[in-house]
C-alpha cells in the first residue's frame, strides 16, 4: 500500500476524519461541495495543516512530524504559485535543486520535463507570458521534477477558461496515466473527477459518504448531493420486491427486485409530463405536480416539480411550448418501471 492515511484535523466546529487508501499509479479524486474538507484533507497529507490524529504513511514510511519541504510529496495549487522572477526552465528547476541537484542537472532535468510538457519553446517565458494552459503544465512539471510519491493537485483546471480546460484535462490525462506513484486531486468539479480519476472519495461535512470508480457512483449515488452532480432523481424508502415505498410518500414500481431499505433513482429524461392525467399510459408510475420552475440545460428545458413527489424533468424545446408549460402550471408526470432502478441503502 502506497498510501495509508487516516486524517483528523479540525477549525473551529469543523472536524475532518478521513480514511484513503491507495495503491502505486492510483488517481484519487476528493470530490465534494465547498466546506466539505476537500481542501483540509489535501493540506494535511501535504503536512501544511496540523494534525489532530490520526497517521500518514507513504511506502510504508511515517510522514508524521517530517516537514512540508522534506516529505516525498509534489503539489500543483490551484492558481499554480509560478515564481514571477523565474523563467519555465527555472521555475521547475527549482525542487531538484532544493533537493541537492546541481544547476546544470536540475536545468537539464527541467528540460526534459518541459519537452514532455510540450513547452521546449517556452522553457525561457516568465510565468506572465504563458497562458493558464502553459502555466498549469509547467506547475505539473514542476511538481514532478522531484520524483514525489504522492501528487497533490488542487482544484487543478479551475483558473482555466472551459474551452483550455477541455484541452488541459486531456493532456492531464494523460500525464496522470504515466504517474507511478499515487495522486490525490481535489475538486468540486463532477467532471474532472470522472474523468482524471480512477477512483472517487465523496466528502460531505469533513467524511466520506461515498467511494467507488466514477461509474459506479455515477450509477448508484447515495446523497442528494451526489444525484445532483450526476443528474439523477434519488429517493429513499422501503423494498418489497419491484415495489419500493419511498420516505417521501409514494409507492413506486422499480426495475429491480429488493426487500428492505433502499434507494431508488431515474434520469429526468425518463419523465414524461402531461396537462391531463394519461389514461392508457404504459407507465406504471403516475403523480400529479406544479411546475415550480424551468431552466435551460443544454439543448433542453429541464422543469422542476413539487407535489406527490419533487423531482425534475427534462424536456425538449418544443414539448415545453407544447404542453404550454410555466411556473405554477399543474402536470401528471410518469415514470416507466424499467427506467426506475433500486438498489439497497
């Protein structure tokens, strides 16, 4: 095991208790809302924030009580933190030489990670002349010229515009791909997450409610705030074979066959609306709503509903028109059975 940390630490009414674990060429995302303690946990495996018990071992070797600068760890911050006096070349020079190299091998190291950056012809630029992509690549580099054995990356593509980002999550990537240690990337960012990590830590008020590979959680969230970033309706109730009774009131036919507590889940484009209520709808799922709000989501109109049961709704341009829908609008939604999936809580 490369990484094994068990992480207390805490500011005022906060407390942080987290447990990772992580093996050689692991990404591990940190995923959760702000205040969660995404930030607090990469701090303390950084050694920038005290700990307040717990313990950190990284290949076997206790981190406890070792300095920031003397621990095998890299960090990328997220604003990147480029010496503005130095160059590129010498910006990622810099960690070699703290570590004992000479100027003429930690440049000629910084060379060569700047040529797998594909930055060779920036390797003389101040950080004020590259752009966010440039600099976030030659703060890659530079995290790696040491040779760490925990990457720490914070909120890593945020100071990106979304077309760089697209651009720089690719190439990141890729990077991440080649890294033969472990690597902890924070964000808040549902994307990133899916797509730089292996596997994913979900943080709600300093613990972790959820972990498992991005397809995994994608498919069977536990939280609301979960559901949210993955775009899915979620419920809680009572299983009884196809029929599960949810905490929010309704029974509802469901995919799958469980008994006992579980959690059941749908897409908003599983939703059909009507101004009437259907009356030969194969649909074995029927509740009357309002419509208590509509917004743009992509090349959709995604409607909000409260009444028998609050969830959203996708819908096309022209179905909105159609059904001549508006906040305070009365609706029968429904839901098919084999598009409604349970699985237990």
């Amino acid at each position: 095991m490369t990484l094994d940390a068990h992480l207390v630490a805490g500011r005022g009414s906060f407390r942080l208790d987290l447990t990772l674990h992580a093996e050689p060429g692991d990404v591990l995302a940190l995923l959760g809302p702000n205040g969660a303690g995404k930030t607090t946990a990469l701090r303390a495996l950084a050694g920038l924030a005290p700990s307040g018990g717990g313990h950190l071992r990284l290949d076997g070797a206790d981190l406890d009580g070792i300095p920031p600068e003397a621990r095998p760890v890299g960090v990328v911050f997220q604003d990147y933190l480029l010496f503005p006096h130095l160059s590129a070349l010498d910006n990622v020079a810099f960690g070699p030489r703290c570590h004992g190299a000479s100027k003429a091998e930690a440049r000629a190291g910084a060379r060569r990670w700047l040529e797998r950056m594909g930055l060779a012809d920036h390797a003389a630029a101040k950080p004020r002349h590259l752009s966010g992509g440039q600099a976030q690549r030659v703060a890659l580099a530079r995290a790696l010229a040491t040779r760490p054995r925990l990457l720490l990356l914070d909120e890593p593509l945020a100071a990106l515009d979304a077309r760089t980002r697209i651009e720089v999550r690719a190439q990141l990537r890729h990077h991440l791909a080649d890294f033969e240690a472990v690597a902890v990337l924070v964000t808040h960012d549902p994307l990133d997450a899916m797509v730089l990590a292996d596997r994913l830590v979900v943080l709600e008020d300093g613990r972790a409610v959820q972990e498992g590979t991005p397809s995994d959680i994608a498919r069977r969230p536990r939280t609301d705030y979960i559901a949210h970033l993955v775009g899915l309706n979620l419920y809680q109730g009572e299983a009884d074979g196809h029929r599960v009774r949810l905490d929010a009131g309704p029974v509802v036919s469901a995919a799958d066959a469980l008994t006992g507590p579980a959690f059941v889940a749908f897409p908003p484009s599983a939703v059909t609306l009507h101004r009437e209520r259907p009356g030969s709808s194969s649909a074995r799922n029927v509740w009357r709503g309002r419509v208590t709000g509509l917004e743009s989501h992509g090349d959709q109109i995604r409607a909000g509903l409260t009444g028998d049961l609050s969830l959203t709704a996708d819908l096309t341009t022209a179905a909105t028109a159609e059904l001549g829908l508006h906040p305070g609008v009365e609706v029968w939604a429904t839901v098919k059975a084999t598009q409604m999936h349970a699985y237990p809580a």
